[in-house]
C-alpha cells in the first residue's frame, strides 16, 4: 500500500490511451507530410507545388495552430476539456478530408489551415486531461508516454506515407487521418471525463489577432525572402511589419489581465527555459526534417517508403527512451539530463554538414538515431518541468504556452531555415541556368524540385541536374551548421538557468510568481508529501475540477 492517497481518476490509463491517440493524429500528419513533399511538387503525380508553396501548406497548419493555440486551451478550460477535445477532432477529421481532395497548391494550403484549428484544440486538452486524472507523482511517468507518442507517430507516419504513396495517389496520406479522427471521437466520448478550470481566463481576441498577424506577415516575408531573394522592399516591409506587430502584441501582453499568451510566465525560469529550450530544439529540427525529406528522396533518389524508413532510428529511439527520462531526471536533475540531449541533437544536426550525394545510408540513419535519443531525453523533461511550475488547475495555460512556442519554432525553423536553403540553392545553381529559357530558368532556380521538373524538357538535363543536386548539397550543409548553432544557444541556456535538480510540483499552499492570486491550495494541485491536505477522505482534494 502507498504511504498517500492517489489523487489520480480510476480511469486513467484508458484515459491517457485517449490522448495519445489524439497526439499520434497531430504529429503524424506532419510526419506523413515530409515524405510526400517530392510527390506534391510533382506537377504530374501530385499538385505541382513550388518549395514556397510547400512551406506555406507546412506552415499554414502551425501558424493557426500557434496562433489560436493558448485561446483554445482556454476556453476549454472554462467550457470543458473532453468537449474542445472532441470538436478539435472532428474539425482535423474534416480538414484532412478537404486536405485529400485539394485541386491545386492554395486549396491544399487553406485546407490545412483547418487542420490546424483541430489541432490547436486537441493539443492543449490532452495535457490538461492528463493533468487532471493523474496524481502529481504518477505524472511524470504519463507524460513519459505521451512524449513517447510522439515518436511512435514520427516512426509510424513515414513509413505509413510510404505505404499509401507507393499504392495509392496523394491524397491517402491526409485521407488516412479521417478514421483515426472518429476512432479518437468514439473513445473520446466513453472514456474521458468533463473537467474545467474554476476560474478560467478570458479570451482576449486583440492579442490573438495581433499574434495570427504578426507571425503570418513575418513568416511571409522570411519565405518570399528565400524564394525570390531579400533585396526587394516588400519583403523588408513584411519582416519588419511582422516584427513590430509581435512587438505590440508582447506589450499588449504585458499590461492585459486576461492575455492570450501568459508573458509574465516566462518571469519564472524553470518555467521559461524548459519552454524555449523546446522552441530552440523544435526550430533547428523542423528546418532539417523539411530540407532532409528534399535530399533524400531527390539527391539520393530514395522513395517516399525507402525514406520513411530511413527515419524510423529518429522515432524509435525516442519512443523507447522518452518514457525513462524521468528515472534519469530524478537521478541527475533536469539541467544534466536536457543539457546531454541538446549536445546530442546538436552532434547530430552538424553531422548532416559532412552528408552528400555519396555518403553510406547508414551514417544518416545513425545521424537520425542520434538526434532521436537526444529529443528523448529533451521533451519529457522539458515538459514536466513546465506543468510543475504551476498549479494543477492551470495545466491548460502551461501546455497552451509550451506548445505555442514549439508550434511557433517549428513553423519559423520550416521557414528560416528553408529561406537558407533557397537563398544558397539558387547563387550556387546560378551560374548553371544561365542558358536557359526565362521560365524555365526560373523555375529551376527555385528549388530543386523545379530543377528535376524542367530536366526532362532539356537537352543536357544530366549536367544540369548535376548541378542542381551539388548546389542543393552546399545549401544543406548551411543549413545543417545553421540548426547546430541555434542547439548551441539552447545548451548554454541550459547550462546557465535550468533548475539542476528533479522539479517538484509546487506546494499547495505556495503562490504561483506567474498568479500571484491563485495562492489558495484548492485552486493548485497536492504536494508530493499532502495526500489529502484538508483531511476530507476525498481522493481528488485540493483539485477543483468539474467532472461528469
């Protein structure tokens, strides 16, 4: 028997089934996405999208999803968690539907944006559901295994796009997405409990638009930047349009009572290096995943399946360690353990620097493996530390802001790290498309996607493609360098503010720094040594939630 009452619901594992469920959903859609990037640039297979055109359809979905994110969370806390999870579900089940029967490049992109709108309401209830039905010591441990999903859905959705690629026309790949909606809907429904948050916050529409406009014109400028070059005004203008609106945003956050993004949280350091320590993390390998996906199955000529398979050591490694990171991080402390898997993402992110066209298979899937026990030993603890910061009955605004900035750094690591890619690409394939015919030079000038497309309407298209695929080696290698440096920033953040020893949920009776009028013990969660602070023999005491 336990020395303390365990807080947590009678169903909970069934309950954390539930959720990871709905996360698998999320991140294997994007998984599936990066190996189907050759096949919809392919104007005859697939939509003829250009890069720019496929870094919106990718950013598209985490820019709404960033975007409406903290809101969503939000109002789920104060309308109920397992309904906005439910709606989000069925709104990604719709979205993907629309995604599978897009007719061109911008219906694809407008689709995926209502993919991202499930997605901001089912990301933040599956941590709050997970908060609400776990006891704080049990936590970590279901957190393990929801990270853990994660790599399950990064193994499963290469190698699943594979599949339906080899067998099927594009559309498969979000068309998949539409059963495991409802399967999700159905446990949903029976298994997970109603829960709110007893004083939930207000939406505060001002700040979600200033954050949806200012990421979009930034992102916007950053791609058109990359594709067509930033020596014209109006990308200029849209970088520093987008820059000054996040910077009214973040004063507008500052002074509201009830903002759509929390700031004063990040006044709390193991609260604030833990969130951007997994922005910094999901920025550089974002980048790399969508410039990896090109040169595998372009450069190297691998199919959709074939690469799918080449990132199963990336997810396998992370399904199987992310769950023990927690015996790590009470043995060594948040700091030792995040730290040693940011040096290993950022081993594994300049390795790509020494790949080209020749390089053995094995070495990238060691590079890949690598990286993956790095981001296992990364999330979960980065993860568990945020929702320890706070007050159980706000486990909802932390996953919010949490996953806000990991949405946030994958969706500019996409773009920035691809503006690399294309700025590089195009001065270094220059100098061979000279000859060529103004469209035509144009677009293989664009990416090497379009390289690949002209080639066959070409007399010499050997030489050319030749060219091509050593141009698009010598843009990787920056941008590989380029992400190793931005995980290089995040170590040194880690070594100087992460906490060095295991976090521990805060007491009952203490105040939260971030809400400092939230200090009554019935609005946190238990302590790990208060069973049942106020004596009552009620196993959930001290959580005021709803439940039905």
């Amino acid at each position: 028997m336990p020395a303390y009452a365990n807080t947590g619901h009678p169903r909970r594992w069934p309950i954390l089934g539930v959720t990871v469920v709905s996360l698998l959903l999320v991140v294997m859609d994007t998984t599936i996405l990066n190996v189907a990037l050759r096949t919809l640039a392919d104007p005859v297979h697939g939509l003829g999208a250009s890069q720019a055109e496929l870094e919106w359809a990718i950013n598209s979905y985490t820019l709404v999803f960033a975007g409406l994110l903290f809101s969503l969370g939000v109002l789920g806390d104060r309308y109920g968690r397992r309904r906005f999870l439910l709606a989000g579900l069925a709104v990604f089940g719709l979205g993907s539907l629309l995604s599978a029967y897009a007719r061109d490049p911008v219906h694809l992109v407008l689709a995926r944006a209502v993919m991202g709108l499930g997605g901001a309401a089912i990301m933040p209830a599956t941590l709050s559901v997970i908060a609400s039905v776990f006891d704080p010591r049990e936590r970590p441990r279901a957190i393990g295994y929801w990270s853990a999903s994660v790599g399950l859905a990064v193994a499963v959705g290469p190698v699943l796009g594979g599949i339906l690629l080899t067998h099927f026309w594009w559309g498969s790949v979000f068309l998949v997405n539409v059963p495991v909606a409802l399967a999700g809907l159905v446990a949903g429904a029976l298994l997970v409990p109603e829960s709110r948050d007893p004083r939930p916050g207000r939406i505060d529409l001002p700040g979600v638009a200033l954050s949806v406009v200012g990421l979009v014109a930034l992102t916007w400028g950053v791609i058109d930047g990359g594709e067509h070059g930033f020596d014209r005004p109006v990308v200029w203008a849209a970088v520093s349009t987008g820059l000054a609106v996040l910077a009214v945003f973040g004063w507008h956050e500052r002074r509201t009572e009830h903002p759509a993004l929390d700031v004063r949280l990040f006044r709390v350091p193991r609260f604030a290096v833990p969130v951007a320590l997994v922005g910094l993390v999901f920025f550089a390998g974002a980048g790399v995943m969508f410039v990896s996906a090109f040169h595998l199955q372009l450069v190297r000529g691998h199919s959709p399946l074939y690469t799918g398979l080449l990132f199963l050591p990336l997810a396998l490694t992370q399904l199987v360690l992310a769950p023990r990171s927690a015996t790590l991080v009470r043995r060594y402390g948040a700091r030792t353990v995040c730290g040693g898997g940011l040096g290993l993402v950022g081993v594994a992110l300049a390795g790509w620097a020494l790949v080209d066209e020749a390089t053995p298979t094995w070495v990238v899937a060691v590079l890949l493996g690598i990286q993956g026990v790095g981001m296992a030993h990364i999330t979960a603890p980065a993860t568990e530390s945020v929702l320890a910061a706070l007050p159980r009955a706000k486990a909802g605004v932390g996953s919010a802001v949490s996953n806000t900035v990991r949405q946030v750094g994958a969706a500019l690591g996409v773009s920035v790290l691809g503006a690399v890619l294309a700025a590089v690409y195009r001065a270094r394939v220059a100098p061979a498309t000279t000859a060529l015919p103004d469209g035509v030079r144009e677009t293989a000038e664009g990416s090497l996607a379009g390289a690949y497309g002209v080639a066959p309407r070409l007399g010499d298209a050997a030489a050319l493609l030749a060219e091509a695929d050593r141009a698009f080696v010598a843009a990787l290698h920056v941008v590989a360098l380029t992400a190793a440096a931005v995980a290089g920033v995040g170590l040194l953040a880690v070594l100087r503010w992460m906490p060095g020893r295991p976090a521990v949920a805060p007491d009952p009776g203490s105040r939260d720094p971030a809400h400092p009028d939230q200090g009554n013990p019935d609005q946190g969660h238990p302590g790990p040594a208060s069973p049942d602070p106020a004596g009552s023999g009620n196993p959930v005491a001290g959580v005021r939630t709803v439940e039905t």
